[in-house]
C-alpha cells in the first residue's frame, strides 16, 4: 500500500511540515530560532543568509501556528524593538498530536460513510 511506505518513510520535519503547513524556510526558521533561544529578525536574516522580508514572513506564519511568539522590549532611550522565542517542545508535540487525533477521527468518520457513498 503507497500510502503506508510513505509512512514509514516520515520525519520529524516532515510531519511539522504537513500539520502546521510549513515550507522548506518555514521550518528552517524554527530550528535556528530554537538554536538561538531568542532573536531579532535582523540575526535570523544574516545566519540564514536571506532577505529580513522573508524571515518576517515566516515569523509571522509560525506565530500563527503557536511554534513562536514575539516578545516587545522597549528601550531605555526611547522606542522598541522585537524579539522571537520559539514554544517549548512539549507544547509543540500536543498540538501534533492533537492534530493527528482529529485526522483519525475525521478518517474513522469518512470510512463509516464508506459503504454510504459507494
């Protein structure tokens, strides 16, 4: 069965790609803010080697996705600026779980129908 080897053939990227909708910078993002606990976007943009755009646009999508959240520090001087902490892992996996329960189920559901609809 296709579906089945494909299976076993997933990684953890894949599987955060698939529930969260994630692409290839997406995730890359994730990792290196994990790797650096917290970050302005400007540091993400230089290691990554990419545009501050493209970074803030995949920042804005895990924000979305609860994997990150920014954080508003002001200073002293005058003005602000913003820093990003990625969800602890714990919480991470809760919602990949909690996403895979409702496909399940919606499956489980739909397979019901099955004789229904054919």
């Amino acid at each position: 069965m296709k579906i089945i080897s494909s299976i076993k053939d997933l990684c953890c990227k894949d599987i955060m790609q698939s529930v969260f909708e994630l692409n290839n910078l997406d995730f890359e993002v994730f990792k290196k803010l994990r790797e650096l606990k917290e970050s302005k976007i400007d540091v993400i943009a230089r290691s990554l080697n990419k545009d501050r755009s493209m970074i803030y646009r995949s920042l804005q999508k895990l924000i979305s996705c609860k994997l990150c959240e920014k954080k508003t520090k002001n200073i002293r001087t005058g003005g602000y600026y913003h820093l990003y902490v990625c969800t602890n892992l714990e919480s991470v996996r809760k919602e990949i779980e909690k996403c895979i329960d409702n496909w399940h189920i919606s499956i489980k559901n739909n397979l019901d129908k099955l004789e229904k609809e054919l």
